[in-house]
C-alpha cells in the first residue's frame, strides 16, 4: 500500500509503523506523537506537507522501505546501530531508550530470570528482538516475533504468549490502556532514536540535523518532550 512520492518536491513522505506510543500511534485516521510532531516540524522548515505511509517495522528497520524509494523519511524510533547507519542515512540521537519486560498482571514472572521454558513476545525487526535473541539462551526461553506491537498486547491479553520485551517508553505508555498487563523490569540497554533517510540523502538529512538543533535551542523539543513523554 506504498506509493512512493519522493519526486514530488511538495509532500514529504514519512514511513511509520503503529502503535508506537508515545512516538507514533492513531488518533481517529490521524497519526500522531513525538515522531510526528518533530516530522511536522521539518515538513515546516521544507515548506512541505506531510503525507504518512504506514509500512511493517521489517522494512523500516532494514532500511529496505527508504532505499526502495517508498518514502522520504523514517520516523518510527528507530534506535540508531551500526547497521542501520550502514544502511541509510541516520540522523543525530532526539531520544535516550531503553528496553522492558511486560507480563499479563496476573504472572508470577519479575525479572528476566523467571522466563525459563516459556514464550517471549518481540516486534520483528527491532533492537528488543535482538536482545531477546542474544539472551534466549542464557534465561531458557523461546522467541516469538509479532508484525506490530498492537499484536504483541493482544497476544499477552489472551494469553497466547507469556512476556515480551520491547522499548519501555512505549510499553510504559501502552500499559496505560491495558490494565491486564503490568511492566516488571526495565532493561537497560542505552539505545538512541534517530530519523533516518536513504542512503546518499545528505541534503535531507542535513536538514533534519538542522531542524533538532534548532528544536533543542529554542525550546520546541523541550516543549514537545514534555508534552509527549512527561518528567
Ligand atoms: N527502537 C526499536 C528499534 O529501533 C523499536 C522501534 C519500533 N518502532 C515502531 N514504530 N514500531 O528497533
């Protein structure tokens, strides 16, 4: 469902992947967060307008979905790697991040020592899949992988898998609206969210930069952090 705008210099297009909260999710049929505000912003600086493209993580993540031309930007907290920098061109951090275990509210389970023989729920493509496989080993448990995090609630809800781990600010904000659900341990892993544009974009992303610094100094990122995300 991808069509790629990139040659339309009036629409900036913008790939993301919901729920993310408190970085990208749905209000009514409007996409909106932390991510989308600071994307409004750049459209702003670009005298453009934003149009969404709401894509699987797998191929924000990967860097395929940019390099194939389907949008112009990633905007999906997307933890800045080695690989990914490879990949595409990645923007400097706007968000210090962290992992968490979320379990239904009624488990035993309290740390990632209690997980042995059970199944630990991850979104494809991420960094918190990642983790849970480079540790898998050492706790005894079984990876499963979700397309989106909206599945991973519903599968812990009904009881279809027995943890998962993913970013704690978003599994903070969800757990919010899923009170079957309870966050027992932050991981801590010191991940960074960047935006990311294709690869040779170097006029894009020097623009992006631009926009942050500008949004640090004047106190626009403060005010949108305080909005979105709080203390
Ligand atoms: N920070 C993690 C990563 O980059 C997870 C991001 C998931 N984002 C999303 N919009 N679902 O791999």
């Amino acid at each position: 469902a991808c069509t790629s705008d990139s040659g339309d210099d009036s629409t900036l297009t913008v790939c993301t992947n919901v729920p993310f909260e408190p970085f990208e999710f749905m209000d009514g049929n409007e996409y909106v967060g932390f991510d989308m505000d600071l994307m409004n912003l750049l459209a702003e600086r670009l005298d453009q307008t934003v149009e969404v493209v709401e894509i699987d993580f797998d191929s924000i993540g990967s860097g395929s979905a940019l390099n194939a031309g389907t949008c112009d930007i990633a905007a999906a907290g997307l933890t800045i790697t080695e690989e990914r920098q490879a990949a595409m061109g990645m923007s400097q951090a706007y968000y210090r991040a962290d992992q968490a275990l979320v379990v239904p509210s009624a488990s035993t389970v309290a740390t990632l020592d209690d997980l042995s023989g059970m199944q630990v729920a991850v979104q494809s493509g991420t960094t918190g899949e990642t983790y849970a496989n480079d540790h898998a080993g050492q706790y005894g448990y079984e990876v499963v992988a979700f397309e989106t995090m909206g599945d991973i609630a519903s599968a812990l809800s009904a009881g279809s898998v027995d943890a998962s781990i993913a970013d704690l600010a978003t599994w903070t904000d969800m757990i919010k609206d899923a009170p079957d659900l309870k966050l027992v341990q932050p991981i801590e892993t010191e991940e960074h969210y960047g935006f990311a544009v294709q690869k040779d974009d170097k006029e894009l992303l020097d623009e992006v930069n631009a926009m942050l610094d500008q949004a640090f100094k004047d106190g626009t990122y403060a005010e949108l952090y305080e909005k979105w995300i709080g203390e």
